[in-house]
C-alpha cells in the first residue's frame, strides 16, 4: 500500500467514532486497518471488547496489539457464520469497505445476524456526487482512478446518500443517525475546507450543502424491528 493511502486508511475516523453508540462494549470493526479506530473506543471506554477483520498483513500485525481480536481474511471471502456464529456485537463498523467489496448487501447481511438486540450498523461511504465527482465527470467528461478518495482505483462500487439509505432498508434496517464531512475539492486539509466546515457546518442537512459538498457521509442503522414507529429513512425519488 502506498503512503497516500496508507494515510488515508490508518486514522482513527472521528465522524466514525461519533456515530459509534456510545452504549456499546461489543464492536467489530471490519476493515479494521492498524486498529486506530479501534484504538479510539477502547479509550473512550475501557471495558469494551473490540474485534477487527482486516486483508492486509502488515495492518493485522498492528491491529493485534490494539484490538482484543484480529481476523486476517479477505472480507470478499469472509464466512462469517463459522468465525461468528451467534449474535454477539452491538455495533459492527464498515469504515470505508462496502465500496470495495464484490456484494455489499451480502455482507450487511452477515453483519446483522451478529447483531445483539438493539445493536447497530454504522457505514461511512465517498459521495459520488460530490462537487468534484460532478467536476471530473460533467465538466472534464473524464472519470479518473487514483489512489485515495472518491475515485479511489479500488473502488468497485459507488454511492450516494441516497444509495446508502436504500441498500440498507433493503435488509430491513433504518438510518437512524448521520454525519457528514465538508469539503470543497478532492482533497482533505486547507484554508477552504476549514472556512467551508465552519460556515456551512450548521446547515449541513439543507440538501444541496448535504448532497453536493459533503465529500464523506456516515450512517448508522438500527433493525426496523427496534426503531421507532414511522415510515423507512428512505428518500423520496425526487430530489432532495
């Protein structure tokens, strides 16, 4: 892996943590890269057993002094009945994986029969209609691969928000929770994207700010069984 991505796939994900209940204390994390997420709600409480499945060996070899477990396997091939064969986490985390994998629903899927009662699912995912997607795509009628980000070249699916919301009520489950990152172009970090978080931050919901400018999207689900009573968190098909 080289370092841009390596980069990009070793922090400890704040809009992730965030949307982590905070009841919690059995979590997997899948595509738990070093474990600095993991890492991250472990200190927040201590008691919590964290368990992580990760592909890349050099990560499992971090991760392992982090988090209580580690599964070395590739999530594509993952059986998820034999290494968890009961219901046994209140949250279990995608951070950036759905978007690589060959069947996303198969594994949301997996994840939910491990669910306790009343757990969760949290997804973070890039926007594909991101401003810069729009930019790449619309105006320099390219769609380009690169190494990081929304065009990442490993990328076999992508997704809006309201891809998301739909791929999960299709498994029964409701959005419950969201967070959304600002930015303006591509890339992470500047003056522009403070300026941006800062201003627009408290309308991220208004629906183009949401839709347009938000780079990174995380959700977090909850079985329809156990949400309250009101019609699915799905968007209309009109626009926003």
């Amino acid at each position: 892996m080289n370092e841009i991505r390596n980069i990009a796939y070793t922090t400890a994900r704040s809009d992730v943590f965030e949307m982590v209940p905070a009841a919690a204390m059995s979590i997997l994390d899948v595509g738990c890269s070093n474990g600095a997420l993991g890492a991250s709600l472990r200190h927040a409480l201590p008691n919590r057993q964290i368990f992580g499945v990760e592909r890349d060996a050099e990560f499992v070899a971090q991760a392992e002094g982090q988090l209580d477990r580690v599964i070395h396997a590739d999530i594509n091939e993952f059986a998820w009945g034999d290494v968890f064969p009961e219901a046994m986490f209140d949250c279990v985390i995608f951070s950036d994986v759905l978007e690589h994998l060959i069947d996303p629903q198969k594994h949301l899927i997996e994840a939910q029969k491990c669910l306790l009662p009343g757990g969760s699912i949290v997804i973070s995912l890039p926007n594909i209609r991101h401003i810069s997607a729009l930019y790449s795509i619309f105006l320099c009628g390219t769609f380009p691969r690169r190494d990081r980000g929304i065009f990442d070249r490993t990328h076999l699916h992508w997704f809006t928000r309201r891809d998301a919301h739909i791929l999960l009520a299709a498994i029964g489950m409701q959005v419950e929770a969201a967070t959304y990152t600002l930015r303006v172009g591509d890339k992470g970090g500047g003056l522009l994207n403070k300026v941006v978080g800062r201003l627009l931050g408290p309308i991220k919901e208004f629906a183009p700010v949401r839709e347009f400018l938000s780079y990174q999207f995380c959700l977090r689900a909850i079985n329809v069984q156990d949400a309250p009573v009101r019609p699915l968190d799905v968007p209309n098909t009109q626009f926003p």
